[in-house]
C-alpha cells in the first residue's frame, strides 16, 4: 500500500484526511516540525499533506523547503492545504516546494483528484 505523511496540528483535519485516504494510503500523522526530525524524516512516502501553520519551531513553508532539498524526498510530491488564503500565499508556497496549493476548507473530491494528479 502507497504510503501518505500528513503533517498537520489541527485534529479536525487530520480526522477528515483519515477518512478520505484510509483506505488508499497507510498514513503517518505528524503535529510538528519536531515530530517530523524525531519519527518521520527517513521515511519514503507516496505523498506529502502538509499546512503552512504547523507546531514546533519552524513553519510549514520552512519544512517544506528542507524536505524538497533531502535526496530521501527527491520527486515526493507535496500538497500545501492551509487556510492561509491569501493570493500571495499560492506563490510562496509554490516556491517553498509545494506541488499543488489548496485552501481549506476543500472539497473532497477536489482533493482526491489533486492527489491522484500527483501521483
């Protein structure tokens, strides 16, 4: 089974994306920069769910950045899904590393097709 890391702090979000991906990805949570370091960063995923406000202490952006320079992650796609609905936003995500750029709240179906476009 492909696997799925989904770095989000919000438990209403994480419940909602185990939901729609159960039962296509084996999916590791993780709620911070912290926990990413500690437990996740030498894993090989399919695909990468991340928010821009994420615990610990660097942000989502930052972690993002870091992740698409580690050779484990070279071609592992990263969809940013934040509230952060700015119109900049789109922009410096996407130049943080971000694959594609959705805004919460999302539909479901949009999401698994972004998914899916990923992989």
């Amino acid at each position: 089974m492909k696997k799925m890391l989904v770095i989000e702090d919000d438990d209403l979000s994480v419940r909602i994306l185990k939901l729609i991906f159960k039962s296509d990805f084996e999916i590791d949570i993780c709620r911070s920069s912290q926990e990413y370091y500690e437990k996740y960063c030498k894993t090989n995923y399919s695909i990468i769910i991340m928010d821009i406000s994420i615990s610990g202490n660097i942000n989502g952006l930052e972690l993002m950045k870091q992740i698409k320079k580690d050779p484990v992650y070279t071609g592992t796609p990263i969809l940013c899904l934040t509230a952060h609905a700015q119109p900049q936003m789109r922009h410096i995500a996407i130049e943080a590393g971000a694959d594609i750029f959705l805004t919460k709240p999302v539909n479901n179906k949009i999401l698994k097709k972004a998914v899916e476009s990923l992989l």
